[in-house]
C-alpha cells in the first residue's frame, strides 16, 4: 500500500465542512460529494469513535456492496480517523482472506483545520497500487463536489 494524499482550501467555516463531510445533519451531502466514487455511495452505521460504519452502493448489476470499517478516532471539526476491516458482498460480511489481505490494516484520515474563515480538508488514504490511478483522478473531483456544496 501506499500513502497518497489529496487536499483542497474550501471558502466556508471548519464545523460546516466537517458535518457536510460527513452528512451528520443530513446523509444527502455525503452522498452528493461521494457520487464521485458511486452515484449511489452512501454511509450506514455511527461515525462516533469506535462505530461501527458501512461505506456502501450498488455495482453495475444492481448488487449492494462495499466496505465495512471501524472509527478509530472522531474529533469533531478536527479528524476523523477510518480503519477498513473488511468488505460488505449483498449482506454478507467479508472481513478475512484473499478479498481483503492486500488492504486491511490501511486507514483513511481526514485531517480539518481553519484560518480565516477558509478550510483545508487533507486527506491521508493508504492505497493498494491496482486503485492508485482511481484514486488520483477521483479523489480530486469529489473533493471539488465537496467544496461546491460548502460554498
């Protein structure tokens, strides 16, 4: 795995980035910003230090899947640390073998800080090198899906 790293400067106050962010007062602006990664990405479970949360959508087919990970850390309008531990296949839990060896153990880490009214969102995600290329041509396209919305 590796480490890659993406971030954008965003016109508005720390505590709206972080809960349009996260979708914690309305679970349709984690959902506009994640689209990026699946038109119908969405969230199901806590995002409270030591939930359990659910990053899931439906393929081409229709067939619900996605990751299943844990909160290791919630600081509120601060960070929010991400640990996956397995992948959701329809409603069955995958959390060993072959499916999930290469990147179990990665984290993704969200990283929010404000200055002059402006905030950085930094994104820390360990990466398996097959989805490198996804991830840097996603990556910044959703964060400018995020940015839009905040502002």
């Amino acid at each position: 795995m590796k480490k890659k790293q993406y971030s954008i400067h965003i016109n508005a106050p720390v505590e709206k980035v972080f809960t349009v962010m996260l979708g914690l007062e309305d679970k349709s602006t984690y959902e506009a910003w994640t689209a990026l990664f699946n038109p119908s990405s969405t969230f199901e479970g806590s995002w409270n230090k030591g939930g359990k949360i659910y990053f899931v959508g439906s393929d081409e087919h229709g067939n619900r899947g996605g990751m299943i990970a844990e909160i290791e850390e919630h600081i509120p309008n601060k960070f929010i640390s991400i640990r996956p531990y397995g992948i959701l296949e329809g409603t069955k839990e995958i959390i060993s073998g072959e499916k999930v060896d290469s990147w179990v153990g990665g984290h993704e880490n969200y990283t929010f800080s404000e200055k002059d009214g402006v905030t950085t969102v930094l994104v820390e995600i360990d990466v398996v090198d097959e989805y490198a290329d996804y991830f840097n041509n996603t990556y910044p396209n959703a964060l400018e899906k995020l940015k839009e919305i905040c502002e």
